[in-house]
C-alpha cells in the first residue's frame, strides 16, 4: 500500500486496515518459522506497510493538538 493511499483512508478505516495487516504478519512469520516461505520479502514489506500506517495516525494525532 503505497502512501498516497493511505493518506486517502479515514482515521477508522487506517485503524482497521493496520489491524489487519498485523494479523496478517503474525501468520506469515509462524507460517516461516515452521517452514520456509515462498517470498520472505513479503514479511519486510508488511512491517514496513504497518509502519507507514503508524505514521500517518501519529501524524494525524499531533495536527489535533
């Protein structure tokens, strides 16, 4: 999810999606951890997703101050 689109979701949504996207990491590491992946990639790319999403919450946060 690039960060043009995530800037387009509302708080809730964000919210939700990042929930979502931290189960799914969850999965994929004990999925590696019993048995090698495909693509391990796939699990840099979803933290760094995660941490996109973190940002924009906290950045939201701080402008209603």
């Amino acid at each position: 999810m690039k960060t043009r689109e995530i800037k387009e979701l509302t708080t809730t949504e964000l919210q939700e999606q990042m929930d979502a996207k931290r189960e799914e990491l969850n999965r994929l590491v004990l999925n590696h951890a019993i048995s090698p992946i495909d693509n391990p990639a796939q699990i840099r790319d979803i933290r760094r997703t995660i941490a996109r999403m973190a940002t924009e919450l906290r950045q939201r946060e701080l402008q209603q101050k």
